[in-house]
C-alpha cells in the first residue's frame, strides 16, 4: 500500500509494528532506539529512516520533529511499544518503580511534545492489571496513596496522563492468532487521537471453536513446515543437559510426559511449585500455533524445541513465526537477533492496528478538513475491550494423563464440554 501517512517510531526495535503499519500505508520517517544491533537493522532495511540512537529520556519532542523533517501538531502517527518487562505477569511486576516502567511515561511525553493526530502504543496483557507501586514496594515510595496498589492503576494514569493532553484513548486486549497470525500472543493495545473518534477494532477473522464458524488457526506447520527455506539458520542451541530431556519429549509434549523420576531429576526444586510451568522442557506442535516467541527459546522454562528434529528454533524459524519477511536482515550476535524477534510485535497484528488507526485518520481528515486542527477533549473513560484475548489451544495434562502430539481438548470427546465454554476452559499455562 502506498505511503499516505507520516509516522514517528519509538521504542523501535527489529521494526515488527513499523512493518505491519506499512501495510496500511503509515510510514516511519525518524525513530528512536537505544539498542545498537537493532538500529543496525532499522538502517540495514529502511536506510531512507532518520534514526536517534539515545534513550529516549534524552530525547526532545522538537529535535525529533527537526530529524524527521516534521512539524508539530502535523505527524499523523506516533506508534510504539515501551519496555514491558516491569509489567509482564512472567516478571517482577516493579510498575513504573522500574525505569525500564517510567518509559511509558516517555512515550506520553513524546505525544505531548510532538501533538500527532493518532498515536498507537503496544504493550504486554500485564499492563492492562498493573499496579502503579505494588504493594509489596510502598514503603519505598514517597508520597504513597493507597490507590496506587489497586489492579489497573497504571493504565489508568496512564490513559489520565493521554486525556490531560487532549486525547481519546481507545483500549483492546487481543491476540495476534484470531488475525491470521500463526502465533498465540496477545496483547494490549491503545489507539488515541485528538478529536474524539472512536477507534474500532475487529473482531476475531480465526478461530479454534466449531461454534465460532470462522476459518482454523494458522499453525507452526504453516509458518515453518515443509516448504519452509530458513534464511537464518542461526542457532542457540540448548545445552547437552537439556536436549538429554527433550529427546524424551514427544512433539507436543512437555515435561508431563516424562517418567516421575525424570521430571524430578530435570526440574529439581521446581518440580513441586504449583501452577504454570506448560512451557518446560516443551516441544512444539505442527498442527497448532506457535506458543509466544520468546526471547531465549532455549532455556529450560521457555523452551521451543523443534517438533521433529532436538533442537531449538533457529533466528530465521522465529523470525517466520514473527512474519518477518524472508529477506528482512537482523543485525547483531545471534542472541541479540533473537531478541529483537522476541520483542518484536507481530507484522500481522501491527497490520490490523494499523488499519484501525488509518480509518481514524482517514475519519479526522473527511470531518476536519475544512477546519483548523484544534485539541478536542476527549469524551470517554478508559474502557479496555476484551477480543477474545485468552486462546488456549494445547492441552498437556488432565485428570493425571498426560497428552502430546496433536491432543488437545477441542477435538478430544471426553472434552467437548471444554470447548462448550469457550474462554472460560482450562487455562493449560496454570495446570
């Protein structure tokens, strides 16, 4: 699609969203990124991109503008994705007592400072019931309120902070694999502009239940299967320990699958922790979505191991889960290209938000045409809409059997109810 809109990128990483909005006809034209291998990659593929390679706490809305040739209150998009390690349930859950937290707060300086018609920010599930201060830190907190512990108070300064600054914020919890996307990963996602249209975002075009009538999942078969050429077969490979105990691992298993004795002997200690743990000397399934890209797909906790061959995904297999184009060139030592995929969002799912946030411009531009562009207050309260968000596909144990391969609670009869309660099913991550 051609170019029609100019966008500012923050927090830009390998480019994930930046590729996605593209297809919707937004274009990047300056971006900020602190981490050297991933504005290797920003320059490797879009050279025609300014790129101001500082934190972004050192970054002012007005040299920005200047870098990218644009003038405040004239950028049509501001989109990015701030670090979300202090918010993911799979974390500390520091809040914004975490630095790498306070970058939300950045981004919103950026809006401030740069006025653009629409911003689109992505950030884990974790944000949208984040406290301001965990309780567990108020006493290190100057002036702690009582409000600041409660479920949800981080997004809900957050969207205060947007309001104050004259914007409607518009709030989705989806997930990448009801868009096509070969992947289960959900997300949050705020879509906000300053004249009060609503942003509106679709509903889910796959699904996993019959009742549902709509088009199956794409799978991992579908994103690495047989035809699949690598184009990075770069590798961080498990250690000798860990491929011992996957090569006992069935495709589709876990560590459920292994004897008593071998799950105590692999696990140790947190063999006898409750809850979570489905991703544990995991391997993967070809007939059903990818689980989330991580990071380091070869630890031990987070394993995605090959579903045929002992093995961890390679760079150029993650990259293709993430619908990185094959010839899209990530820079850097093979563990910081992993990262770059991992952080990554998904092409596909920036392609969705991007076309949400194209119909809002193109909204503001057919209704404010012949007007001066003018801050209007926004007139809604934060409302997170919930899109199916929470997909559940494998099932790794129940009623102390343990399943692989293609075995899952969809298609299993003594499971049909299950599927009859749809998102309310067994949540497999907290077997």
């Amino acid at each position: 699609m051609p170019n029609k809109y100019k966008a500012i990128s923050l927090f830009t990483g390998g480019m994930g969203l930046d590729l996605g909005l593209e297809k919707a006809g937004i274009s990047a034209k300056v971006a900020v990124e602190i981490d050297l291998p991933s504005v290797q990659t920003i320059k490797s593929n879009r050279p025609g991109i300014s790129v101001i390679s500082d934190s972004i706490a050192d970054v002012s809305g007005r040299g920005l503008l200047r870098k990218g040739g644009l003038r405040k209150g004239e950028v049509d998009v501001v989109a990015g994705g701030p670090p979300c390690q202090s918010f993911s349930v799979y974390g500390n859950r520091e809040g914004a007592i975490d630095p790498r937290g306070q970058m939300v707060f950045e981004f919103v300086r950026m809006v401030r400072e740069t006025m653009p018609l629409v911003f689109i920010m992505e950030n884990v599930r974790g944000l949208h019931s984040m406290p301001f201060v965990p309780e567990k830190f108020s006493e290190s907190v100057d002036e702690y309120s009582s409000w600041m512990s409660e479920s949800g108070s981080l997004l809900r300064s957050l969207v205060s902070d947007f309001n104050e600054a004259g914007y409607r914020v518009d709030s989705f919890l989806v997930n990448s694999v009801n868009y096509g996307a070969p992947q289960i990963r959900e997300r949050l996602l705020l879509v906000g502009n300053r004249f009060d249209v609503q942003a509106k975002f679709p509903a889910p075009q796959f699904s996993n239940r019959i009742e549902d009538a709509l088009p199956p999942f794409a799978t991992l078969r579908d994103a690495i299967g047989d035809d699949f050429i690598d184009p990075d077969p770069s590798m961080m490979n498990f250690s000798p320990r860990k491929l011992k105990y996957l090569a006992m691992v069935p495709p589709g298993g876990n560590w459920r699958s292994l004897p008593i004795e071998i799950q105590k002997e692999s696990m140790g200690k947190s063999w006898y922790l409750k809850g979570g743990r489905s991703a544990t000397w995991r391997r993967l399934s070809w007939d059903f979505p990818s689980p989330t890209v991580v990071t380091m797909p070869n630890h031990a906790s987070t394993s995605m191991c090959h579903p045929d061959e002992v093995r961890a995904l390679t760079v150029g297999e993650c990259a293709a889960i993430q619908e990185f184009p094959a010839a899209w060139k990530l820079c850097g030592k093979t563990a910081e290209r992993y990262k770059q995929i991992g952080n990554a969002v998904p092409v596909r799912l920036g392609s969705v938000v991007g076309r949400v946030a194209a119909k809002v411009l193109s909204e503001i531009r057919s209704r404010y045409a012949k007007t001066k562009r003018k801050v209007v207050p926004p007139t809604t309260d934060l409302e997170v809409v919930h899109l199916r968000p929470h997909v559940r596909t494998k099932q790794y144990f129940k009623d102390g059997v343990a399943f692989s391969g293609d075995s899952n609670y969809y298609a299993k009869p003594e499971y049909k109810q299950l599927s009859l309660l749809g998102d309310s099913a067994v949540d497999s991550s907290q077997e």
